[in-house]
C-alpha cells in the first residue's frame, strides 16, 4: 500500500495503531534508520524502602545534573560559525528528534508530507530561527533512544531535541543545556491491571526503551522479574497492547501522552523520580551550549507557555507542575 493511501485511510486518527502505522512507514521510507534488537534481562525484587534507598544514594554521589551547564550568551563561536558557513541546501542545523512520540515529536498524518510536530519541535525551530534565522533551516534526523548520545558525540547531528534526561552518567558524555521541561519516571499498565505503582512490579514483564532513563533505573533495581527493552518508547504501548509485557515505565510526560493515545491504559501510582530534560550538545561546543541557554531565556518568557498549551495542556492539565518551565541554574564555568 502507497504511503499517501495510508496516511488518507488514517485521516482524523486518534488511535495508537494509527499511529504505529504512520511511525513504521516513517522510518521503513522517510529515514530508514536501523532499529536495535530488542533484549531483556532479569531479575527479581520487591521494590520498596531498598529502591528508594539504591535511589538516594547514587542522588548523593551526583548532585543536581540538571545545574551542570554553562550561563546563556548570545555570541556566536567556533561551533555556531561552522553550523552558518554550509553551504545552499546544506546550511541547516542538524537536529536528531523522535518521530513516533504523540505530541513531542511525532509525523502527523494529516499534514501534507506527514509533518514532524509537537513540543520537541517547536523548541527546535526557535533554535534555528535565532541561530540561522529561519524557524525551518532544519535538518531532522530520526533517532532511536539508544542512539542520542552517539549521534552527538559523532557529529552526526549539532544536537538532540528528544525529551532527554540530564543525567550524570550521560553528562561524561554529552553537555546539556538548562532544563526546558520537568517530570519524573512513571508506570503505564492497563486500567484492569492490579499493579498500583513502580514498587508493585515485582514478578511483571516490564518494557522499557533501550538507553532510557526507565531503562537504567528498572535494570539497576531489579525490580520486575523480566525487563524487555525496545529501540522507541512507543513500541512499549505496542508490547503492552499485545499483552507481552504487563506495564511501561517511562517519563510521565511520555505515558501521558501514550495514554491519551489508547484509553484502556493508565498511569499507576505518582512519579517515583524528579527528572529534567535538556538539549544534547556536543561536549565541545561551549558556544552552542551557551547559545542554546540564551535561547531558552527567551523561550521561557515567550513561546514555552503557548507550546505547551497547544501540546500537552490536554494530557498534563493547564495547572500541574510541569505546566511551567523550570528555573534554570548554571554551574559550569567552561
């Protein structure tokens, strides 16, 4: 079947399969990136005062990650100079993003050409306006979550805008910028499910993305009996769908959204973590990450709020925690 006959018998979606269609069809034809294999380890554990334990004591050995990045400036600099001497169609800012997560960065199938939108996206174009200044002198790439890192630290890309974690683990690897967006890992199980929360998924099949926060957090607890990782979050609700695994852990702003997407899941339990997600650059790029900041000065007084309105009011509420952006700190000195 053509991809336009696809995109036109999915028109006015709202479903997850829908949107598992257009995501498979985007990356089997649009950017034809190769998926991880998916694996699982094991492991048994009852959750409890031992995980919130394990929890605080690696909180203790790395201090607020999210404040490890350099104070906003808006000059221009080795980085950025390279970014603006490409030449005709290639000068854009390269940017790896998700396309298959409902309103973060995803293909809308009633757009014409299947448009990548959302929140995510949004901030990108703000980047490449003020950097280059064309909101549309992009350059996306699809890239898995196992891959961000990678992607950065090659150069395949300037950065990664795909609702990414400010960890330590990752800060030895790639510089962020200031938080744009707070939330927490949180469990996704069916509404029928008896499980309550993350210290209740002991004996569970548990999906988690490769290379996530989820991911790393649930094989470092051993909290469910079988951990099954997958290249994207939303193959996640896919595996739950199909009943191969019994709950998702992820971001709570991801869950939500792949809850609106299939009503017959829920969110169980609050969020047993306070995470942030930061633009990825490159650990070299101190111009850039210094530019980005700047940008997002701007961006928290005049764009963050109208964004998220438009993208996840609806999931989030108009009046949660995360309806505002984080105040930003800067501890780096270079």
């Amino acid at each position: 079947m053509h991809a336009q006959r696809v995109r036109a018998a999915l028109r006015g979606w709202g479903g997850v399969g829908a949107m598992a269609v257009v995501c498979a069809l985007a990356l089997a034809f649009v950017l034809l990136l190769p998926l991880s294999q998916s694996h699982g380890s094991g492991g048994q554990g009852l959750g409890g005062q031992g995980v919130a334990d394990a929890r605080q004591a690696r909180a203790k050995t790395c201090p607020a990650p999210e404040k490890q990045t350099l104070p906003p400036s808006g000059a221009d600099g080795p980085t950025i100079d390279k970014i603006k001497a490409r030449q005709g169609d290639a000068r854009k800012i390269i940017v790896g993003v998700d396309q298959n997560s409902y309103r973060w960065g995803y293909r809308n199938p009633n757009t014409e050409g299947a448009e990548l939108e959302g929140f995510d996206i949004d901030l990108v174009h703000q980047i490449a306006k003020d950097i280059l200044g064309d909101a549309n002198d992009v350059q996306f790439k699809a890239i898995p979550t196992s891959q961000r890192t990678d992607a950065v630290k090659s150069g395949r890309v300037d950065m990664v805008v795909r609702t990414m974690t400010i960890t330590c683990e990752r800060l030895g690897e790639v510089a962020f910028s200031a938080p744009y967006f707070k939330t927490g890992q949180q469990v996704l199980a069916p509404k029928s499910s008896s499980i309550k929360g993350y210290d209740t998924l002991a004996h569970k099949r548990v999906c988690a993305a490769d290379g996530s926060t989820a991911y790393t957090q649930l094989d470092h607890d051993k909290t469910a009996s079988k951990l099954v990782a997958v290249p994207n979050q939303l193959d996640c609700l896919v595996r739950l769908q199909l009943g191969e695994v019994d709950a998702v852990v992820t971001d709570a702003a991801l869950a939500a959204s792949q809850a609106a997407q299939d009503p017959t899941v829920e969110l169980k339990g609050a969020p047993f973590t306070t995470d942030y997600y930061g633009v990825a650059m490159n650990r070299k790029a101190n111009d850039l990450v210094r530019r980005v900041n700047q940008i997002l000065v701007q961006y928290r007084a005049n764009g963050w709020q109208e964004s998220y309105n438009r993208w996840l009011s609806a999931t989030l509420g108009a009046d949660s925690g995360p309806s505002k952006p984080p105040t930003p700190e800067y501890l780096r000195k270079s």
